[in-house]
C-alpha cells in the first residue's frame, strides 16, 4: 500500500476515556500503539483491514461516504470493539 494511503489511517482511537490505540507511520510502516503498550507494527490484508504478527488481533477501519476513516474496531478474542477516531 502507498505510503500515502498509509497515512490515512493515521490517528487516535479511543475505546473509552483510559485506553486508546495510536495507530502511526513510520518509515513507511504502519504501527498501532495501545494505552500503556508498545508500539507494534501492523500489516494489511485488505483497504480496510489490517492484522498483528505478535498478537492474534485485527483491526478493521471504517470510512464515512466521504471515504474518511471514522472508526476502527479491534478484533480480538471473538471480541469486536469499537474505537471512534479523535484525532
């Protein structure tokens, strides 16, 4: 993917008030950094959605009908939560 489009994603998340995911870019490398957690980096498998090498999680970006990611959700555990974007 573009280095370009990578940046589209960049931002905050925000699952609640005490736990965020930033997700950035850095050389060329999207990262996804949860409150109190390392960075870690992420890999996409579609335009929408992107999985962990070191844990067994996904997260799955939604686009407004502007094409603007609003919202991702993070998949983990047969669990699906939402985290709105902020920034």
């Amino acid at each position: 993917m573009p280095v370009e489009q990578l940046q589209n994603y960049v931002g905050t998340y925000e699952i609640d008030k005490d736990f965020k995911l930033i997700i950035k870019l850095k050389n060329d490398q999207l990262f996804a950094e949860a409150t109190g957690q390392n960075a870690l980096p992420i890999f996409a498998e579609s335009e929408t959605l992107f999985f962990l090498k070191v844990v067994d999680a996904q997260l799955e970006f939604e686009k407004n009908d502007k094409n603007e990611i609003v919202k991702l959700f993070l998949l983990q555990n047969g669990n699906r939560i939402e985290a709105k974007r902020t920034e």
